[in-house]
C-alpha cells in the first residue's frame, strides 16, 4: 500500500489511513481532480499548525525552567517556522507522497517550502484526529527532535537583534528597521539611544556606549514588550 512506508516512517499507524491521504492532497490537486473523494489538506494544516505549536511551547516549558519567555518564545518560532518544517518534510522524503495538480506538479510543487511545511501540519493534525493529543505530541517530537536539538544549542546563544528579525519573520511581518534617536556626551563618553520599528510601529527603545549597544538593548526591549502582549 502506498502510504505503509510513509507510516512506517512517521511511527504511526493510522486507524484511519483516509486522514493520512487527506493529510497529502494539496489544493491544485482537488481542483483538478473535483471527483476526488479526500478535500484539500487544508483545514488539518489549521489544525496541527495549533496542535504542534503547544506541543513545542509544552516541551519548552518543562525542558527549560530557566528560559525567559521571551527567549522561549524565540525558540519556538524557530521550531515551528516553515523553513524548519519544510527542512524535516524534506529529511524523511514527504514530499514524495503529496498530490498535485500537474501544474504544481511541473513547478517543483513537491519541494515547495509552503507545501512541505502545510503537509507536515497537516500530518501532525491527521495523527491528533485519528489517535489523540498523545501520540500526535510522540509524532511531532519525533519528527522535530534533530531540530529541537540544534535549536536548543544554537538558539539560546543567538543576540537580541537575530532573535526579534526571526520571530517578527515568523509572524509574517517585515524586517526590522533600527534608527539612533538620540545621542550624548563627550565624545570620549558617548551615550546613545536607539528605536527597533516594524513599518511605522515602535517595537522597543535601547540605551549604551555604543550604536550597536542601543540597538541590542532596542531589540531586547521589544523582545520583551512583544512576549508581554501575547
């Protein structure tokens, strides 16, 4: 059977193996295919886009009982963003088992990030319907645990600047932009303050002897100001 292989791979089998196949099926597939029993991936992406994001925030916050939640927050961001998914998707070869219309299909479709990405939580939410919140959390970190890991390692060293530019990406908004606002002293003694916006929005504000001190301490403050509001 098709998918055997693929569950072999994932460590689940499916009581339901139709949930796996709609789990596959991108948008251009149903489109051109209308008699095709399975709809669209789309609504468990929705889903196990949820299910993974607080089996990630779950892990994190049991592993590290020291981490701030800022610097939480940046982790996972990193976890669940779709560059890393898509990475995973390509490791255990997911994008051979997605439907696609022939034209995604002839555009490289199985190597999209997006469709890469959305099949993986559309995987993770076929697993919670079909068996629980259990096994999908199993499945999700064992799919996850190479990235985790390297995250766990490299993440928490990352400065302030690169942890705001990744989480604001993730969120989908635009590159942070950092300006000197204010200056100070003599110049043996400089003293300067920073702003970090997002477009015409203030995220945080950062004071030190340098520019570059101020724009680090401008990135920590939004980092905090942006974990404060979630």
């Amino acid at each position: 059977m098709r998918l055997s292989r693929l569950q072999q791979i994932l460590g689940v089998k499916f009581n339901r193996v139709s949930l796996l196949e709609q789990a596959l099926v991108h948008d251009s597939y149903v489109n051109e295919n209308p008699d095709f029993a399975p709809a669209s991936n789309e609504r468990l992406e929705f889903l196990g886009d949820a299910v993974l994001g607080l089996v990630v925030t779950e892990r994190l916050y049991h592993e590290l009982p020291d981490c701030a939640e800022g610097q939480m927050t940046h982790l996972r961001a990193g976890l669940v963003r779709r560059d890393t998914l898509a990475r995973m998707a390509t490791s255990i070869g997911l994008g051979e088992y997605l439907y696609l219309g022939k034209g995604e299909e002839g555009s490289g479709g199985r190597s999209k990030v997006p469709n890469l990405a959305g099949a993986v939580e559309a995987v993770i939410g076929a697993v919670f319907v079909d068996q629980g919140m259990d096994e999908a959390r199993q499945c999700a970190m064992r799919l996850l645990e190479y990235e985790y890991q390297r995250l766990i390692k490299t993440g928490t060293a990352a400065d302030y600047k690169s942890q705001l530019q990744e989480l604001v990406q993730a969120q989908g908004q635009k590159t942070p932009n950092y300006s000197l606002v204010a200056s100070s002293g003599p110049d043996h003694a400089r003293w300067f303050v920073a702003e970090v916006r997002v477009g015409d929005k203030v995220l945080g504000r950062g004071e030190g002897k340098s520019k570059k001190a101020a724009e680090s301490g401008a990135a920590r403050n939004a980092l905090q100001r942006l974990s404060e509001s979630r």
